[in-house]
C-alpha cells in the first residue's frame, strides 16, 4: 500500500533528526522508504511562540494496516524524544500518516486522510513536490489543493536534504 507520511521537527537539529527519523520508517517491518521531499522550513502553527519547523513529507510502500503504521511511527517519535504534552507545541519529532492509498478512516487517534492537509502549507508543498498528481480522498489533488491554501508559505533548505 501506497501511504504518505508528513515529518516535523523543531527541537533540535532538525534536518538531523528528520533524516535520521527517515531512516528508521525505511527500517520498519515490510516498509519501504520511496520518494523523499526537500526539507521546508515553516513558522509554527497553533502556538507560534516557538521556533520554526523543518517539514518534509516521504512515499513510503508498507504491508502494515494503517492503525498499525500509526503505531509504529508513534514509537519512533518517542524514541526521539517526543513527549505529547501541548497540541502544536515544540517537538523533536512528529509524524503523521497524511494518505493511506485511497483509504478513508475516522477512528479515534486515525483520520485518514490527514484532516489538516489542505489548510497546511507545510504539507502541501513537500507533498506536491514528490507527488503532484496525488489524489488525496474526498479532497483533490496535491497540486490543486497547493493552488488553493493560503499561509505561510515554507521556504525550502537549500544545500539541505534527506541524505545529508
């Protein structure tokens, strides 16, 4: 299955951590890594008194069921030391299943598709760059969706990326 996981970081270093936190979904049980974004940087959202993010969105192929892709993907967080404590607060890592092949789940901690990709530029543009004709359930695709949102708009890290 097809799935799509949006990442962020802004404790620490976050490029860092967001290719080392790659890594470690590319070593998941019958997953697969595929295509990888550019790293964005983005001003915070919900909480803005906190410093910017470092965003990237990967392509990953898994057999895991979403509920259980989620599972994993919490403990990666954790073993980054994430601590779920304010929503939108400051993280070393966050990530979140935004599509699940043309999936669509509303289960308490699952909503796919991810409810805040068309109002997210953050996720938007990493998610059109290696998926532009990506139709996102019950939503539009990738790029039409990226022509709509307003925000702030991420600024992409040159000289930055996935492999270092």
């Amino acid at each position: 299955m097809a799935a799509y996981v949006g990442l962020g970081s802004n404790i620490g270093n976050g490029p860092v951590t967001l290719r080392n936190a790659i890594e470690s979904i590319d070593r998941l049980p019958r997953t697969r890594v595929g295509r990888r974004s550019s790293f964005y940087r983005s001003p915070p959202m919900g909480v803005v008194n906190q410093r910017s993010f470092v965003n990237a969105v990967v392509q990953v192929e898994t057999r895991l069921t979403a509920p259980a892709l989620l599972l994993a993907l919490h403990g990666i967080e954790r073993r980054f030391g994430r601590v779920r404590k304010l929503r939108w607060g400051p993280r070393t890592l966050d990530l979140d299943i935004l599509v699940y092949g043309d999936s669509i789940m509303n289960r308490e901690g699952l909503m796919i598709p991810h409810p805040g990709i068309p109002s997210r530029p953050f996720v938007l543009h990493p998610l059109a760059e290696i998926a532009p004709g990506l139709h996102i359930p019950g939503m539009g695709t990738a790029c039409s969706l990226l022509r709509q949102c307003r925000g702030p708009m991420p600024a992409r890290l040159h000289g930055v990326s996935d492999r270092g």
